[in-house]
C-alpha cells in the first residue's frame, strides 16, 4: 500500500506518493485546493493507500503559522471523508526552500525551474522522505 502525501497551499495543493513497497517517494502532481477530494477519490480508486501525510506550517518558534488554519480544515477534510486512512501531520518548515534549492541543481531549463507547481510537488517528496525516513528509525 502507498503512503500519500501533501503540501498544502491556498492556491495549490502538491502531492507525492511512495511506491506500493514504500521505498521510493516520488512527485505525483499538484491540483487546486477544490479538486483535492475528487482527485484523491479517485486516486484511491485505483491505488491503495495506508496513509496520509500532511506537512504543517510552523513558524521558525515551533508556533503555527497563519496557514495553519487552512492546513487544519483539509486534515478535519481528509479524516471526514476517508475515515479508514491515518492522517499524520509532519514540520514542513523548510520544505519550500529545500525544494527550490534541489531545482535550482537539477539541470533543468529556467522557465521549467520557475514553476511553482514543481516546487509544491517537491516540497510534497520531501515531506513524505522526513516522515519515510523518521517512521524508519522508530
């Protein structure tokens, strides 16, 4: 089963998902907000997924920060309408910057490092590699 993760933003949503072993995390897309429920219902559709994994904002203290509202409304979201998967929030402080920063070494063309849906999706693997990477020293 897969473990699905988010990087959850008011204008986009970045989303990244293990392979069905649980070794590899990968890119998948990033969607509007409103689509989130429809894209995920029908992702799980066809994939079977053991969890969710939610990056929460927090500021450089440790206190939420002023998406922390919004992030909270999509997890209260996921758990009404897939009460079966566990949802687990994990620090995502950083992630954008780190996302940027592996862009920025990719090698890919300027416009294409630019779009900040491939940051959304990028920071989402990195959300999803900590808490891989975490669950795995337990």
């Amino acid at each position: 089963m897969r473990i699905m993760a988010f990087d959850y933003g008011t204008k986009r949503i970045g989303i990244a998902v293990t392979d069905p072993l649980q070794i590899i995390a990968t890119a998948l897309t990033t969607i509007h907000p409103n689509e989130s429920l429809t894209f995920i219902k029908k992702y799980i559709q066809t994939e079977a997924v053991e969890k969710f994994i939610v990056g929460s904002p927090l500021q450089m203290d440790g206190s939420p920060s002023e998406s922390a509202p919004h992030v909270n409304g999509f997890v209260r979201s996921l758990k009404k309408n897939f009460p079966d998967i566990p949802v687990v929030t994990i620090d995502e402080r950083f992630t954008s910057k780190m996302a940027s920063a592996v862009i920025a070494q990719s090698g890919l063309k300027k416009g294409k490092r630019q779009q900040k849906s491939l940051v959304d999706q990028i920071s989402a693997v990195i959300i999803l590699q900590s808490y891989m990477e975490s669950s795995y020293l337990e």
